[in-house]
C-alpha cells in the first residue's frame, strides 16, 4: 500500500512539475506579418511588429479601408491578441498597473493628416479642500513632451521620469482608484494630446481617428484625450 502511494505521489509531482514547465515557459516565436494578417481582420499591412518586453508587443497596421490602426499582443501560454482598433490616436497601456516604468504611449497617426509632431500631455487642475479645519491647497500639473513624426508615422514612448515620478507619488492608492487617477480629468491626473503641422499651427487629426477599439481581459489601455490649445487656454484660466 505504501509503495502504491508513493507512486502515485510520484506520478502526480511530475504531472505538476510538467504543468508548470508547460505554465512558465518562455515565449515562443511571434506570430509572422502573415499570421497576424490571419488573425487581426482589420488589417491590410503589418507596419512593424514592436516587442515593448518580451511578453508585451505593439502591431501598428494600416486597415483595409488604408486608416491607421493597432494590435496588443500578450504572452499567455501562446502569444494572443488582446487589444485591437482601427484607430491610431495616441492610447496608454500600463503593462504593469504598480509600476510606471513599465507604461508605454503607442500611437500610428496617419500621413494624410500632415502632422509634423504631436505633443502628450499630463495635466491635473488644482484643488483646494478643507477637512476637520485643515485647509489644503494642491496645485497644478501641466507638463508636456513633443514628439516628431514626420517620418516615423507610428512608435511607443515611455513616460518621462518626471512623470514616472509623479506616478509613483500614488503608490499608496489602490489598484482600481489608480485607473481611475490617469483616466478622468478634474482634481486627479489624466493624459491628453494634440498635434501641429510644419508651420506649428494646430491640426484636427481626422484621419488619425477611427470608429473605436475593443479589449479584452483586465488590460488597463485608455485612449488619451484630445485637448485643443483653446482648451489648454481654459484649463491654465480654471486651474
């Protein structure tokens, strides 16, 4: 009996052991342009296949309609599709929602529109509160990164370690109140963006813009905002 039971001790620690072989095994080979061609409908050419990591990637494609548009790979025992639109606006994908580091700004934006360089904002407005007699007054965010896409069309950007920084400085906030914190705008922080032509005149960039995008899973990808100068105007005068 005993030597029974050790056997089957044995023969399930190795089915264990294969299991989490199986689990955690490295990536494997990224799908071909041919194969994502197979699996992402909307897309008539493979741009470029960007590996943020070695579990995270970035596909720009132009559509079948020649829009803009992206897919967002995921290693999960097979590599899988787990964020698609036909849609190039900038969006920001917080790999790891804990970790600024790993936060990346993804965007293909269209050459019909003629933008010579987008810039990405992060913006809070002040807030003024009084709680148990204690004033408190919060100021303002504005900064701001140009980035020029003249010739390449399409990239991933990590955050600026000033914004990383100021991140981080909501470390002690929940993982859904963090969500929250860079997607509505008011007293919290939230991304948005504009874009210029050669002549540094704003740009409305309609070609850019698609009819949406759709994830799946917990992924946390939020487009950002688009913010016209008017608007900045009115946010400098609110806040």
């Amino acid at each position: 009996m005993k030597g029974r039971k050790l056997l089957l001790s044995l023969i399930l620690g190795g089915i264990i052991i294969l299991a989490l072989g199986y689990y955690f095994r490295p990536p494997g080979d990224f799908p071909s342009k041919q194969d994502i061609l197979n699996q992402v409908p909307e897309a008539k050419t493979i741009q470029d296949i960007i590996f943020l990591d070695d579990k995270h990637v970035y596909v720009p494609f132009v559509t079948n309609n020649n829009g803009r548009g992206f897919a967002l790979w995921v290693w999960r025992n097979g590599w899988n599709v787990i964020s698609e639109g036909d849609t190039g606006e900038p969006r920001i994908w917080q790999v790891d929602p804990n970790n600024p580091d790993s936060y990346f700004i993804l965007y293909n934006i269209h050459p019909a529109d003629n933008i010579k360089s987008i810039k990405l904002y992060l913006l809070r407005g002040s807030y003024y509160s009084v709680s148990y007699g204690e004033h408190t007054y919060t100021p303002s965010i504005k900064k701001h990164v140009s980035q020029d896409v003249s010739e390449d069309t399409y990239g991933a950007i990590k955050l600026p370690n000033d914004w990383k920084q100021l991140l981080e400085g909501y470390s002690r906030i929940s993982k859904q109140e963090k969500q929250q914190l860079i997607y509505f705008s008011g007293p919290t922080l939230h991304f948005a963006w504009n874009a210029a032509n050669e002549q540094g005149e704003e740009v409305k960039p309609e070609g850019t813009f698609g009819t949406g995008s759709s994830t799946t899973g917990h992924y946390i990808i939020n487009p950002l905002d688009h913010i016209s100068s008017e608007e900045l105007k009115q946010h400098n005068k609110k806040f």
